[in-house]
C-alpha cells in the first residue's frame, strides 16, 4: 500500500505571496492532519480535516487555510507569507482521526 | 506551556547496548501515546504506540512504557544499532470527538548510536 504523498517537496517563495500545498493520504485513511516543524516550536498541529470538513483547528492565524476533496487528498493554502512561515509542512493520515497518524515527506518552504 | 517534554535533547549509546528516551507529560487527559523517528527533511515514521489501559507494549527491539502516575512514557531500544541513528519524538493525543486528528509533539530527542 502506498504511503502518504506531498508535493511539492520544495519551494521558496517570497513575502507577501501565497502557496498551496498537497497531501494524498494513503488509500483508505479519511483524516488528514497538517503540522508546521520549525527548529525553535518544533511539530505544530495545524489542523485535521475528515470527509471534506473541518474538524479541529490549531493556533495559527487564518493566513492558514485548508480543504478535502471527496477522494480524502487534502490541499492547505498560506496566504500572505511571512519569513517565518518558512518551515518543514507535513501531513498526516489515519482511518478516522483517532488512530495512529502516518507522516508524508513534507514540503519544504522558505519564505525570502 | 508545553504539555509533552523530552527533557533530553541528545543521547549516545553504544552498538548492542540498550537505549532509553524518556518523555513526560503534564495533560492528565491524553490517553494515546506514540513514538516517532525521523530522519532531516523527512516525516516521522512511526515506531510504537501504547494506550492509557496499558503500560507496556513491545514491537520487536522496541518497547514502550507507560507509567499514567507519573506522567511518563520511556521508549527501550534493545540491542541499539547505527541505523537507530535519528531524531525521536513522543506524542500524545487525547482520544475524543473535540480532539480529533491532533498530536502534541516533544521537542525530540538526538538519539546516536556508535558502532
């Protein structure tokens, strides 16, 4: 079975703009779960979605949007960058949310 | 507030020997727990879970232990090898509907093994 995929793997973008960033869950798992790694917060939840909804939400501001389409795959969008949005994203998949998640590769991001 | 801590940033052990990350946490209501490795620029792979019904739960080297009283969860790696080399993180979950899909990470712990 296919793990998690996200793309892009890298990208550098610069202040002010916006970036949209993909996750597919591995096949059969409903919730996908987003998480910024940075060296001084370390892995931040973001936020999880299920069947197309918003389910729970973390503490960041809402320049960080997301949304899931019916097949699961999860697409979350930054607005407005800052520098220090510049972080490793990752995401994560389980049948239900409950259970136990299963990271992707995560996308790079610096933000000049 | 940081409700899951790993108080040890970096550990070194030698080739064969046992190794011994330690987390604590502070939020009563976590009731799942899981360990993570995770190599630079890649996502966690999940290594072991455990329940708060349990207190020991083995998958092959690895072994994890709960201890609900103390609020604390060790990770036992026996025999350690060099490709254990990573970065391990602790994460705790609190298993219900306003919670879904959330973990609480530790700050993770540098786990080195020396051939």
């Amino acid at each position: 079975k296919a793990g998690v995929t996200q793309t892009p793997r890298y990208l550098i973008k610069t202040r002010g703009q916006q970036v949209t960033l993909s996750c597919s869950p591995i096949s059969g798992h409903r919730s996908v779960s987003w998480y910024q790694q940075t060296p001084g917060q370390g892995l931040q939840f973001l936020f999880e979605y299920f069947s197309e909804t918003q389910r729970n939400k973390g503490n960041f501001p809402g320049r960080f949007s997301g949304r899931q389409f019916s097949n699961s795959r999860s697409e979350m969008n930054v607005s407005t960058l800052e520098l220090g949005d510049s972080a490793l994203y990752l995401c994560a998949s389980s049948w239900g949310g409950q259970e136990t998640q299963y990271f992707g590769p995560g996308t790079r991001l610096l933000v000049l | 507030d940081q409700q899951v801590k790993q108080n040890s940033p970096s550990l070194s052990v030698q080739e064969g020997r046992i190794s011994i990350l330690n987390c604590d946490y502070t939020n009563s209501m976590f009731d799942y727990f899981l360990w993570y490795k995770k190599y630079p620029a890649e996502g966690p792979t999940f290594l072991i879970s455990i329940s708060s019904i349990k207190d020991k739960n083995e998958d092959g080297r690895f072994t994890v232990f709960l201890n609900k009283s103390a609020k604390h969860l060790s990770l036992h790696i026996v025999p350690s090898q060099p490709g254990d080399s990573a970065v391990y993180f602790c994460a705790a979950s609190v298993v219900g509907s306003s919670n879904t899909g959330k973990l609480i990470f530790g700050q993770g712990t540098t786990l080195q093994v020396k051939p």
